[in-house]
C-alpha cells in the first residue's frame, strides 16, 4: 500500500489512534472525517508526519515534535488493534492512553504504560473525555472492542464490531489487486460472525441494546466503507440477535 491515512479522531484538541482508515484523495470521506475531527494525516511527505509503510495497513512512524502539541489521549480500541501504541507513545508522551485490559496480555513491550484501561477500571470510570465521546466496553466480545459515539456529528466508531465490507475506499489506491470478502451488517452471514465472538451474552445484549440507543446516523468502521446514512438502523441489523 502506497499510502495511509490513520483516523484520530480529534474535537476539542481531544485525540484518538484508532487504527482506522481511508485513502487519501477522497473527497467524500474526507468531509466524513471533518464533520468529526481534525483529520491528521499520514502519507508518503506528508505534512503531519514522515512515516515508512512497512506492510498493508501498516505503518511505522517518524513523528515531527511540532505535530506532538494538544495531544490528550491515544486510544486503543480494542485487544487486536494494539500495533504501535509504543510509537504513538514516545511521540505524544504528554497524552494519556487509555485502551483495554486484554491488551495487556498480546503486547511484548513493556515499556507502554497505560493511564487507564477498560475491563480493569469500574465500569463507571470517566477518563475525561466524556461531555464529547460516549463509549461502551464490550466484555462479552471476544476483542473487547469499544463502541465510541462522537455526540455532536452522531457518528458511531468502532473497529471489530461491525464490518461494511468490501473495504472499497480503503483500497482505492492500491496498485495491485487486493481480493476481499463481502460482508453487510444487514446480511445472515455478519450476524453468524457477531454471534460466533460472543464471549458472553448476556453482556452482548446489554451493550448492544446501549449502543442501539445512542443517537447516530454515521458509523465508521475500521474495516471496509463508512456508512453514511441510517447507522442505527445498520447496528440493529447486525445485532437483532442481541436486541431483539
């Protein structure tokens, strides 16, 4: 992949790694990703920071110290999406970092402190952030994913629990081709998938029905296109099993 874009999503000079992202060059997402935050890029010479993609979906980061002002928080959203949270760390070391605890237990660096992890903390915990972005820990999901509502431009973000594939515009400059599945939150088999990382279902279902009664209309998902309109109506979708 010749270029990558990593959301953090960014209001009130609040920041969030989320390892979630799009191709840059889109308009529309673009505007997507503006109605939410302050988008910080990160391209081959780009202005925020100097990077080296050293795989797909990954990068290794160079970081300017000027872009490491106004950087509160770097979030891990959940146990698999923990790459570079060392690097985001030594670059932002004023920030806070709050992710799961799970996380814990798939990271061989010890040098990354955490300031606050879900699943460990009471379930009531505020970390500071919470007048701008609701969030909700899934302790019955497998990858202890956490739903985020960003309230002002109802927007959903997640990372493992819903997917839109395919990921067209995250592949949209890709120079060779890149097969991938077809997965709808509206379809069986995304239902099957959701059901097949239950860990726990009563815990499903008390989450799912949380995030179902956020007010939101856009979800953006780590993996494939983000959902412009009737996002609620998607989550319920993918989710029926749980809240119905």
């Amino acid at each position: 992949m010749s270029e990558t874009v990593i959301r953090e999503v960014r209001h009130l000079h609040k920041a969030w790694e989320l390892h979630a992202n799009i191709m840059p060059g889109h308009k529309g997402r673009v505007d997507v990703l503006k109605a939410i935050c302050k988008i910080w890029c990160i391209t081959n010479g780009g202005e925020v920071y100097r990077h080296q993609v050293v795989g797909r979906g990954r990068v290794g980061a160079g970081f300017n110290s000027a872009d490491r002002r106004d950087q509160e928080y770097i979030i891990n959203a959940d146990a698999v999406h923990h790459l570079y949270l060392a690097e985001f760390q030594r670059a932002y070391p004023d920030a806070k970092l709050i992710g799961v605890v799970e996380t814990l237990k798939r990271m061989n660096d010890s040098t990354v402190r955490f300031d606050g992890l879900w699943g460990r903390d009471p379930p009531n915990t505020a970390y500071g952030f919470e007048n701008d972005i609701k969030h909700c820990y899934f302790s019955g999901f497998r990858n202890k994913d956490v739903a985020f509502l960003h309230v002002a431009s109802k927007s959903l973000i997640e990372a493992d629990l819903l997917l839109n594939l395919p990921a067209t515009e995250q592949y949209s400059k890709c120079s060779r081709w890149i097969p991938q599945a077809t997965l709808k939150p509206n379809s069986w088999a995304h239902q099957k998938v959701i059901q097949g990382l239950a860990t726990d279902i009563e815990a499903m279902k008390r989450d799912a029905k949380t995030v179902a009664s956020w007010d939101f209309d856009r979800i953006i998902p780590c993996h494939g296109d983000v959902i412009e309109h009737d996002g609620n109506k998607a989550w319920r979708e993918a989710y029926k099993f749980f809240i119905d």
